[in-house]
C-alpha cells in the first residue's frame, strides 16, 4: 500500500508542476483575440481584450498575413494550455482524494 501511495504522491506532484508550467506559458502569451471587420467594403483588425472587466477593442488596422497567422496561433496554443490545465485540474482533484483515502484506487 505504502509503493502505491509513494506513486500517487509522485503523479501528483509532476502533475502540479505540468500545471504550473502551463500556466506560466499561458501567462506569456498576448493578451486578446483579432477579430475583422468589413467596414465600407475594406477589411480592418481589432483585437479584442478585457480591462478591469470591460471589453475593448484596439484598433491594428490593416495586417500582412503573417500576422494574422501569429494571432491565429496564439489563440490556438491559449486553447490548448487551457484545455490542459483543465484535465490537469480534474487529475489533481483525483489524486488528492484518492491520497486522503475517499476512492478507491
């Protein structure tokens, strides 16, 4: 019983440091998502963020393709950190649970 609970304690700590690092390379990326808009027949970019709870829009007006690929990758990569961090959370709560001994193994 004792190996078992050793490996538990040892999962739960690589997946508390997974989280971490995650988040911290969540934390690095820019804030907001691009959005486009057609106004008068001419294409125009935002990026939309939040401030103190508020949305606002910032305007980046026209853009070369490269960056809106690099906004287009950002988003992906803050879908997928968070997605992670999720799952992540959902095993913590697992382990630690099952470390106090309220589920079975």
């Amino acid at each position: 019983m004792k190996v078992i609970k050793s490996i538990l304690k040892e999962e739960l700590a690589n997946s508390m440091a997974m989280r971490k690092n995650f988040q911290r390379e969540l934390a690095k990326l820019p804030k907001g998502s691009l959005i486009k808009k057609n106004i008068r027949g001419n294409v125009y970019y935002y990026l939309v963020l939040r401030e103190k709870g508020r949305v606002r829009f910032v305007y980046k007006g026209k853009l070369d393709t490269d960056e809106i690929k690099i906004y287009k990758q950002t988003r992906e990569y803050r879908a997928k950190y968070r997605k992670s961090i999720s799952e992540l959370n959902k095993q913590i709560k697992f382990l630690k649970g099952t470390l106090r001994g309220k589920k079975s193994v």
